[in-house]
C-alpha cells in the first residue's frame, strides 16, 4: 500500500509532469522542424520557378508574398530555437520570445494588403503591439546592460536552488582585482 501512495505524492506527481512536458517539446520541436524545412524547399522551388518564368516582376504582390514567407519561416525558427533553448535550460528565454512577437508583428505589417490605411482599428492596433512589444523588450534587457559582467546567467527555474554567494576568501581573482562600482 505504501509503495501505491509513493506515486501520488507531490514529488512524483511534480517528475512525471516534467518528464511529460519535456517529451512533448520534444515531439512538437520534431513537428516544427519537419514542417520548416518543407515549407523552406517549397520556398525555394517557387522561388526557381519564377525565376526561370519569363516576364514575371518581382515587385509588387509577388515581393510582398515572398517577404511574408521569409519572415515566417524566420518565425518558426525563432520558435523551435524557443523549444530548445527551453529544453536545455528549462526556462522560458523571454528575450527570444519578445523578439519572435516583433518578427510575427513586423510581418503583418510588411504583408498589409493594399487599403489597409482605411482600416484604423488595424493599423492602431498593429501600432500600439510594436510599441508596448519594444517596451517589454527594452525593460528586459536593461538590468542585463546594468550588469558589469560580459557573460550573462541563464535564467534558473523554481526547480533548482539558487548557488550561495562565496566568502570573501573564496572569490575568484577576477572578481578580488575589480571591486564593484
């Protein structure tokens, strides 16, 4: 009976949640680079094939399209390097994920079909996401540039302790060489 209750205590239940969890980035990681690189080779094919068309212009609807595309596959990258980063470090890397949003942003602007500027919900709307998107990213990145050191920590998940600061007689020569500001 004891061994029956060992399964349904928080530590248990908190292991096989993230064992879970780990494997479905995995698969969905899997889904996003299969599915990326199909779209980049059929990318590419419409590419060569409207290169060897004759008379066809680049500028215009066809540019627009092809930029969009760019920028999509762009973003599922930045989406699958998200997985990654979360899969080795076990935390949410908001920087990427701030600049994944002002990719997906700028491309519904780059892709705006032609009359958008009669839609003014959509273009405030669109406004005010790169603005608050661009503050979101500022503030994130602004305690690491107060920061003196060149070499960033990863962010840490509840799940690991937080190191202990060493003594003073355990500081690393660098750190004893320059005191802080």
């Amino acid at each position: 009976m004891r061994s029956l209750l060992r399964w349904f205590t928080d530590a248990a239940y908190l292991r096989l949640a993230d064992r879970a969890e780990q494997q479905l980035a995995k698969l969905l990681g899997l889904l996003l680079l299969v599915v990326t690189i199909f779209a980049s080779f059929q990318l590419i094919i419409s590419v060569v094939e409207a290169m060897v068309t004759p008379n066809i212009t680049w500028y215009g609807e066809r540019l627009v399209r092809l930029l969009g595309d760019l920028l999509t596959l762009l973003i599922a990258i930045e989406v699958l390097q998200n997985l990654n980063s979360y899969l080795r470090h076990h935390t949410v890397q908001i920087e990427l994920v701030l600049l994944t949003a002002i990719t997906a942003v700028a491309r519904k602007v780059i892709v705006l079909p032609a009359g958008a500027e009669n839609k003014p919900l959509l273009l405030a709307g669109l406004g005010v996401a790169v603005l608050f998107l661009a503050l979101a990213y500022v503030l994130v990145r602004r305690p690491a540039r107060l920061t003196d050191s060149d070499e960033r920590e990863p962010a840490r998940s509840s799940r690991e302790a937080r190191p202990s600061p060493p003594a003073d007689g355990d500081a690393p020569p660098e750190s004893r060489e320059h005191p802080p500001g």
